[in-house]
C-alpha cells in the first residue's frame, strides 16, 4: 500500500491502497498563523477571487492526477519487488508527494478568506492538512522523510528469524529452506499452532529482533513530521491525525473514548473467560489468574485476534460451530477461488464482477523468489477501474475474511471513481476499513451451505450459538482494545509524552492497559516492538480499525433491518440482497465529498458510530461468558 500519503483527500487517493487510505477533508482548519513558508501565488498579495480558487483547484486536481498517475504505479512495484533499485524510485516519487502536500496547503490557505461555495471550501480544507505524514518546507526535509519511511516499510516486509522448530506438524515450512530462515507467514503459522510455550516465547521474541534498528530512523521521522504539522498549523503530527473526522481533533479522541467505554465490559469478560481456560491449558505458572496474560499465546504475533485459539477455549457442550479452514481443505479451494467466492459475495449484491485486469494484475500468492510486502493490501491504481489486491493468502478461514476485507476495498475505490480527487477515499477512514469486514459477517452457515462450502445436514443448531459467537468474539471483540492502543501510543509518541528511551516501555503500558497483556519475556533495553507490527514502520495510522469494528456492526444490523430480517444477528447473512447492495453502493459513492455522518446516514438513518450493534451481535455470549465468570476474579 502506499507509503505516504497526502491527506488532501485526493492525494492520498492516490497512494494508498485499501489498506490505507487516507484521510477526508477536515471542518478543523488550523489557524494559519504559524505557516512560514510564503508561497508563489502569496507573492501576488492581492485579494483573491473565487474564479481564482476555482482555477486553483483545477490546477491541483490535475496535479495531484498526474502524480498519482506515476506513484501509485511505483509503490505497487515496490511492494512486489523489494529491491535497492524500487526503494529509490519509491523514496523519490515520496518525496515528490510530500512537496506537492505541502506546496498545495500552503497555496489554499491564499483563500482563507474568501466566501467560498461549501464544496470548495471543504477541497479547501482538505488540501490545507496537507498530509499524514507532513514534510517541513525547507530543503531537504521531503527526501529524507519519504526515504525513511521508505526504508522502515521495506524493512519490515524482509524481515526473518531464523528457528528450527522441533515439532513435525511445522515440517512443510522447511520444505526447501533446509536453513530454518523463517518470514512472518512462518512464524505466524507457529505462533497459531504451536501449544508449546517455550518455542511461542522464542518465535515471539524472535520476530521482534527485526525491529530495534528501526528505532533511531522512528525517532528522525517523528520529529520531521512533527515539524512538517506544525508549519500546517497543528501542535503536532497527533493532532493533525486527529483532525480528519469532520469534527475537533479533541472530540474525536473523545470519540474514540465513549466507544470503548461501551464495548469494553464485554472485552472484560471475555478476557475474564479466555485467561481462566488458557491456565487450565498451561498452568498458574505460564497463566496466572490475577494478572495480564501473555501476548505469545493467543495465537497471533500481536495478540491482536485470537481466533487460532478456539480449540483451547471452546465452550464446553455448545456444539463445535464451524471450522471454515477445514471446509475450505475439505472442497480443495485455493486462492483464485477463495477470492472468487469473496467476488461473488459483492456481484450478488449488484456490483459488477471485478475487471479482467484485477485477475491478470493482482498478487494473491507469496512469489518464492522475492521480496514483497506480503501485508495484505487492496489498490487502486488508476483511480478508476484498475483495481488490485496484494495478499500473501492463505487457505485458511482468517484469510478467507482478509479477502473480503480487501475486496470491500476495492468495491469502494470503484464506487467512488466518478468524484473528483479529492474525495476518492472513504467517508473516514474507518468506513474503508469497515466495508468488506461488513460483507464477512454474512459469511453464516446458511450462506456458506449456499455457496456449496457447508453441507446442509452440517448447519449448527441453535444451540451452537455459543460456539459460533466465541468464534467470532476471537477476533472481532479481542481486536478492539487493540484498535485503540496503537495510535494512542502514536499520539503520546507525536506529542512527545514518550520520549524515545520510553517507547518500548510506553507501548507496554499500554498494550496493559487497554489488551491486558504483558510481554512473556523481560524486553531488552534495545526492544522496539511498535516496530514489528506493520503499520508502525508501514506509517499506517491505526485508528481506522477501531473503528471499522465498530462501524461493520452497525452496518451488518442496519443491512439486516433493511433485508427484513428479525432472527439473531449472527445468524444473517444479506447474500443476494440487490436492495442492501443499493443503499450500500449509495454511501459508497459519495467517497468523502460530505461529513462522514451524512454517509453514516444514508446506509443507517443515524449520524453517530455507535458500539450497541456490536453488543446486540454478542448478547448471547456475553451471557454466558457472565455465567462462567461467577466466582472469578476478573481484571489485571
Ligand atoms: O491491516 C489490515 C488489513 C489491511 S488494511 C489486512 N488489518 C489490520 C491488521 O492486520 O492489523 C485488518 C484488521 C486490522
Ligand atoms: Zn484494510
């Protein structure tokens, strides 16, 4: 995905791929009183006229078009290709969006102003956060920031351990590497299946050795960007991250506070649940009862979602639920067709079927013989239909639903080609992350009888209810304290509340705090392990996916409502639903040319992000999980 992106709405189309996308325009227009640069049209110092901003911003489209044209085309061959050679044209088109950023803020702030039409004021404001990643305009300043984050991105897609596992259910990923030099993929599948807490802590730890030479090129990048928001008016980089939700950037942290507060009581006792059956697992010893669990053994590198762990939770009597990797390896799927089927979800719906270039030009399996930024990412190169993901995928149920999460991406691009630049992006961050995560809730065992992957004697009953929510409470509720943290860590890092001796030990804070986790392992003074999760070196703001998990519940109930449907919501799937499939392609073709809530509302008729949805989806759970709670002693 893209590196750095121009947050003026359409700048940042350009860049980004799926995975990120960038920022809308703001209402939060900074002063511009701390601004130094003086741009060419300021040296005409005369009042400006509206014909005038309007020739300005054809001027930038066109600008920004041009640009996209060429950078979009570049960091996808970097991605796919990391080399030397594609990390210098990468560092160079970077460093040309990041003047092009700045350059453009500086010129709109000429019609501060001026009375504008609101359509062109808020192209305006958009150009006026310049980026997310902001330049200083002094000489110099693009090249280094944009090779920085060039060189962190990079890094962290060639990042390996080298570790032999003794067990023989991990023999295949030796197959052909006799040298035990594993990549993230490997280690990942160890850190899902691997029961055996010594080697979890070694690849755990293992990992995490790619990341402290990031941190001095870490600290260098936040001082420049720190810098480069500053000139564009804001206290710092945090701040100007803040000011991309159509509203002030301290009701958005607000915001962010308010859902989590709704949703974390059913965290807690999830929490609660999962460390109780994990020490029946490993022991007091490796689990205790009264404080954090460790991050290694929750089945994925971050402890993010904890799917990979159903087997050592699962409800006891509740039914088995339903395993989708060994449906997908029981009908012999490959990639091609997990990516087919995801397709199908969305022309069910009334899309059109993906163009013949997504199939001849997406990356949907790991090469052999490269190096690619194997995090998963959809694109979106010409800004109209040459649309592409980018995925080292897997046959296994979790990335079945990275496929739809990126196909959403995808749709979404291709709804919103026909706005102008600078609203090709999403309504905020948080509804492009929120698209095809949407559409994977309707993956129910009615749907997946449909499609041919579950036999209908095999649907789960009623009383399989439980089993199917812990499935998904694994990833879906388990992700959102993580959601959370790592931009709070940004922020605090932005602000300079850390420092960067407290890096490590801030985002242990915090991963406490919020997940309840500890490392398994003392962390040695050189640790950076902000830098061994993608979008830390990958410079991908986070907040987006706190969130997305938040906005698919309420637009899975909003779907459901509107299909009519009255049963529970974990059970309904809008699959062929051309009505839901209208509505939705109606708030996605906006892109961000109105305030998020606007968009909100025309999928949901309500303005606010709301966590109730979520707490309908899991009522059952949350019953149970209550139940099996009694007498223990929650928290950490
Ligand atoms: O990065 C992603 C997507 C691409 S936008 C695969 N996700 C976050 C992550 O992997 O950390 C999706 C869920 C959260
Ligand atoms: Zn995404």
């Amino acid at each position: 995905m893209r590196n750095i992106f121009l947050t003026a709405a359409s700048i940042s189309a350009i860049l980004l791929a799926g995975c990120g996308d960038k920022e809308t325009t703001s209402v939060d227009t900074p002063s511009d009183t701390k601004v130094t640069t003086v741009s060419s049209v300021d040296e005409k110092n005369t009042a400006p006229t509206p014909q005038e901003a309007k020739e300005f911003l054809e001027a930038a489209e066109k600008d920004i078009e041009e640009l996209n044209a060429i950078g979009a085309r570049v960091y996808w061959i970097n991605a796919n290709f990391i080399t030397e050679d594609t990390d210098w044209l990468a560092s160079k088109v970077g460093a040309d969006y990041a003047k092009l950023a700045t350059r453009l803020a500086n010129e709109a702030k000429r019609f501060n102003g001026l009375d504008l039409p609101a359509d062109m004021r808020r192209k305006m404001d958009g150009l006026k956060r310049g980026s997310e990643f902001p330049a200083p305009d002094k000489e110099g300043a693009a090249e280094k920031l944009s090779k920085i984050m060039t060189d962190l991105n990079s890094a962290y897609g060639k990042g390996k351990f080298k570790y032999k596992s003794p067990d023989p259910q991990f023999a295949a990923l030796y197959e052909n590497n006799p040298d035990g030099v594993l990549s993230l993929g490997a280690l990942s599948d160890i850190i899902a299946k691997s029961r055996n807490p010594e080697e979890l802590q070694t690849v755990w730890a293992g990992w995490r050795e790619i990341s402290p030479p990031m941190k001095k090129p870490y600290t260098e990048m936040v001082e420049i960007i720190n810098e480069g928001s500053q000139e564009l008016g804001y206290a710092d980089a945090g701040m100007l991250w803040r000011g991309g939700y159509d509203m002030e950037g301290e009701a958005f942290a607000a915001e962010a506070d308010r859902l989590w507060a709704q949703v974390k009581p059913l965290y807690d006792q999830l929490h609660c649940y999962v460390r109780a059956e994990l020490n029946q697992e490993y022991g007091d010893e490796v689990v205790p009862l009264d404080g954090p669990m460790r991050a290694d053994i929750l089945g994925n590198m971050w402890g993010q979602a904890w799917g990979n762990i159903y087997d050592l939770v699962a409800p006891e009597g509740g039914g088995e639920g339903v395993d989708i990797t060994a449906l997908l390896e029981a009908k012999g799927y490959d990639q091609k067709k997990m990516v087919e089927v995801g397709e199908a979800f969305f022309t069910s719906l009334g899309f059109d079927p993906l163009p013949d270039t997504f199939w001849e030009r997406s990356l949907i399996t790991k090469p052999r013989d490269r190096e690619v930024v194997c995090h998963a990412s959809a694109w979106d190169i010409d800004d109209r239909d040459d649309i592409r993901i980018k995925m080292c995928t897997k046959i296994n149920g979790e990335d079945f639903s990275t496929i739809h999460h990126e196909l959403g991406h995808n749709i979404y691009q291709r709804a919103y080609k026909d706005q102008p630049v600078f609203y090709k992006d999403g309504a905020n961050d948080g509804f492009h992350e929120a698209i095809g995560d949407m559409i994977a809730l309707s993956i129910t065992p009615d749907y997946l009888v449909e499609i041919g992957l579950l036999d209908k004697d095999d649907v789960p009953g009623a009383d399989a209810d439980t089993a199917l929510l812990m499935r998904q409470a694994l990833d879906k509720v388990a992700f959102l304290p993580f959601g959370l943290m790592v931009d709070q860590w940004r922020w605090k890092v932005f602000s300079g509340e850390y420092s960067p001796s407290e890096y490590n030990s801030g985002w242990w804070e915090l991963r406490e705090k919020y997940q309840g986790l500890k490392p398994p392992v003392e962390r040695p003074a050189s640790a950076f392990d902000p830098g061994a999760k993608y979008h830390i070196p990958g410079n991908t703001p986070y907040m987006r996916y706190f969130l997305a998990h938040i906005l698919q519940f309420q637009f899975h109930k909003a779907a459901c409502d509107m299909s009519g449907y009255e049963g529970p919501l974990h059970r309904c799937s809008v699959y062929g639903n051309k009505e839901v499939g209208e509505k939705f392609n109606a708030m996605m073709e906006m892109g961000s040319s109105k305030p998020w809530p606007d968009a909100l509302e025309a999928f949901t008729g309500r303005r606010d992000m709301d966590g109730s949805a979520v707490l309908e989806y899991f009522a059952p759970l949350m019953t149970y999980l209550e139940e099996e709670n009694k007498g223990r002693t929650c928290g950490w």
